[in-house]
C-alpha cells in the first residue's frame, strides 16, 4: 500500500507550510534590565506603555515583564484608575 496515506498524515504541501522562523528573542522585563526605573501609579505616561487601545491592561507574556513587576504596574494601574488618572474603559464615539 505505497500510495495510501492515512486521515490525519499531512501531505508535503501541508508540511511546507509550517515551517520555523528560528528562535525567538527573549523578551526582558524593562524594570530588572533598567534599575532606575520606579513604578508609580502617578506616572501615567510610563502606564500608558502598557495599556492597549481600549484601557485593557496588556499581559505579561507580551510586554516581557516578569511576575514581579507586573504584580506591581497592575496595582499601580488600578491605583491611576481609581485616583481618576486613567480611565476604567475608552469609550467610543
């Protein structure tokens, strides 16, 4: 049975497609790699950075915060929002 494949074995147009970019590059959390860098909920510029379009807080795994410091902007970005320094949702028009 040469020519039979089975259900789930890919053919090699399948297999072409899936090929590997190379390694990726290791996200560094800013805060280790810059010492003088403080978080501080009054900074809204520097929360700003991680905060998407719609005021969502943007998740670690994407900006290469490590779990330290992204214990500590979550608070401070709370913080700003309920000081009213950042708001809680963007509304759209």
């Amino acid at each position: 049975m040469k020519g039979r494949r089975t259900r789930n074995e890919p053919t090699r147009d399948d297999r072409q497609q899936f090929r590997r970019r190379g390694p990726a590059r290791r996200k560094v959390c800013r805060f280790c790699a810059d010492k003088e860098a403080v978080i501080d909920f009054k900074d809204v510029r520097m929360l700003g950075n991680f905060l998407s379009e719609r005021g969502k807080i943007i998740p670690g795994r994407i900006t290469g915060n490590c779990a330290r410091h992204q214990r500590q902007l979550t608070a401070a970005v709370k913080r700003a929002r309920t000081v009213a320094l950042l708001p809680f949702t963007v509304t759209s028009v």
